[in-house]
C-alpha cells in the first residue's frame, strides 16, 4: 500500500470520527430542546387548568375566587394528581407554593440543562392578584 492510501484511509477515519461527534452533540442539544419544550407546554396546561378550577364556582366542584392553601387538595384532584408532585415523560411537576393569591409549580425535565449538571428546570407562577395571570420562567 501506498503512502498516498494510506493517507486517504486516515483523513475517511478521521472525517468518520468528526461526523459521528457531530451527530452526537446535534442530538444532546435537540433532546435538550424538546424536553425544555415539553416542560413549557406541560407547565402552560397546568397554569390554564389552575385558573380554569379558580374560575369554576366552589359549588361546581371549582375554587374559591381568590387562592388560598385550602383550596390546594381540591386542586389536586381536579388535576387528577395524587399529592402535590405529578410525574410524567416528560418530567416532575412539583407545588411549591400554594398561598396569597398565586401557586408555583416547578417542572424538572429528564434532560441535563445547559450547565451540564442539573436537569432542565421551568417554573409556573399563577397570581389572581396581579395583572400577570401566568408567567414561565426557564432556568436551566
């Protein structure tokens, strides 16, 4: 074999190793992407559930007008939860605050964020007492 071969089997295997990392790295940061997508879209359907119980009058089984901690069981279960934390492919949905006027729902992803340590993070803030009715926060 010739040293021209030669060189031609080195520059394949080398061309072969950078696509392959390539390929790799796309997929990480797509899979990153999509699970920070699914937490927005899961958090923004709880966020409109949540407002959608509040609205619904406490003798139709909804919330009282204005949120407070008695009402977070009864939330639960509208939300078909079992507890405060609801799992899904997603990730974990957590009720972190539930008092004066707003909930925070906090949505851990199965994906590792962009510090590549903790997982994709998404927070929902509900408030009946401000003019914001539903923001999402991404952390990570």
């Amino acid at each position: 074999m010739g040293t021209h071969q030669i060189m031609l089997v080195i520059l394949s295997v080398v061309l072969v190793g950078v696509a392959v990392a390539l390929g790799i790295f796309i997929f990480q940061n797509q899979s990153q992407n999509t699970n920070r997508q699914l937490l927005v879209n899961d958090l923004n359907f709880l966020g409109t559930e949540a407002l959608r119980f509040w609205r619904t009058p406490p003798s139709m089984g909804g919330g009282a007008p204005d949120i407070n901690s008695q009402d977070q069981e009864k939330l639960e279960f509208y939300l078909h939860w079992a507890g405060n934390t609801n799992q899904t492919a997603s990730g974990t949905y957590t009720i972190q605050a539930y008092d004066d006027g707003r909930i925070i729902v906090v949505g851990t992803g199965t994906e590792v964020g962009n510090d590549n340590t903790n997982p994709v993070r998404a927070i929902l803030t509900v408030s009946t007492r401000t003019d914001t009715l539903m923001r999402i926060t991404l952390e990570n």
